[in-house]
C-alpha cells in the first residue's frame, strides 16, 4: 500500500469531516425550512438549494475518497500523476468547502 504523508492525511480527514458537516447542516436546514412551511412554492427553491449543496458535498468528498482508495491500492508505491492529482482535488475540495 502507498502511503501518504502524514500532513496529506489530516488534510483529508479534515476536509472529510467538513463535508460531513455541509451534508448534515444542509440536510437539517432543508428539513426544518419543510417542517416549518411545508412544500410551498414559495419555499421550493430553498429546499432545491439545500439539496443542491449537500450534493456537491457528497460528489466532492467522493472524488476525495475514491482517489484516496486508488493511492492506498497503489504498489509499491503511488505514481507521482496519481499523486498530482491527489493534490488537485484536495486543493479543489478546499476550495469548495
């Protein structure tokens, strides 16, 4: 199994961990904003926009995980392209969060 840094790896579990909390803070703000008005006209675009961010979070973390996957699996070490883009999605990530 390739091995990442040990600087990489908090990255991630940190930019993880901040996409679990859009998906949660935005699935519970759309939750409340049905619970309080109801599906109204109105307010649909609210909740779509809700959704649409927890989304984003979920494609993101994603991306993050499956590459994170790919490194693991790499033997005997990770290729540096793999690597690279390792880097681009988390700098992608960072700044989506």
């Amino acid at each position: 199994m390739a091995k990442l840094g040990q600087g990489t790896t908090e990255i991630i579990n940190r930019l993880r961990q901040e996409a679990f909390e859009i998906v949660d803070e935005a699935t519970a703000l759309e939750f409340k904003i049905f619970d309080r008005f109801g599906e109204t006209e109105q307010v649909l675009s609210y909740m779509d926009e809700m959704k649409n961010v927890a989304e984003e979070a979920i494609a993101l973390l994603s991306r993050l995980s499956t590459l994170q996957l790919q490194v693991a699996q790499s033997q005997p070490t990770a290729a540096p392209a793999m690597l690279e883009l390792l880097a681009c999605i988390i700098h992608e990530v960072y700044e989506e969060l």
